[in-house]
C-alpha cells in the first residue's frame, strides 16, 4: 500500500511541477516579464533580493538595495518572488 500511495504521490508531483521549470528557457521567459519590478530569488547559496535590470541570455542583473549590481546565473536560481 505505501508503494502504491509512493507512486501516486510522484505522479501529480509530476503534473503539478513541471520538468520544464529546470529549463533555463522557461526561467527567462518567466524573468523577463519582471524586469523592472522587486524580486526576490533564492538560490543554492542564499537569498537575494532587488530590482531586476537585466536578463540576458543565462543571466540576470539585479540592483541591490545599497546600489550594487548582482550577476546571477539563471540555472543556479531556485525560486523567483516578486515584491512589488
């Protein structure tokens, strides 16, 4: 029975997430109609948050909230919230 509920379980968790969010294309698409709003994304090594500016071909440029520019590869992103 628990391999049963075990198989169930990953089956909508396939239908609920998607595999396309691991594609880098389906993240730029998604960032690129934020540019200009505050965003908050997290990442393997932490939590950043500002304004996005740019989002280039495997990248995105975030402005900080002390005025710093932040490069972040877009494969490396987990989560994206926006803020505003």
């Amino acid at each position: 029975m628990l391999r049963v509920w075990y198989a169930l379980k990953n089956f909508f968790l396939l239908l609920w997430f998607p595999r396309c969010w691991k594609k880098a294309r389906a993240k730029r698409e998604l960032l690129r109609g934020l540019v200009g709003k505050q965003i908050e994304i997290s990442t393997p090594f932490g939590y950043l948050a500002g304004e996005l500016v740019v989002v280039g071909e495997d990248y995105i440029e975030l402005l900080d909230e002390i005025g710093a520019d932040v490069l972040v590869r877009i494969a490396k992103i987990e989560t994206v919230r926006s803020l505003s």
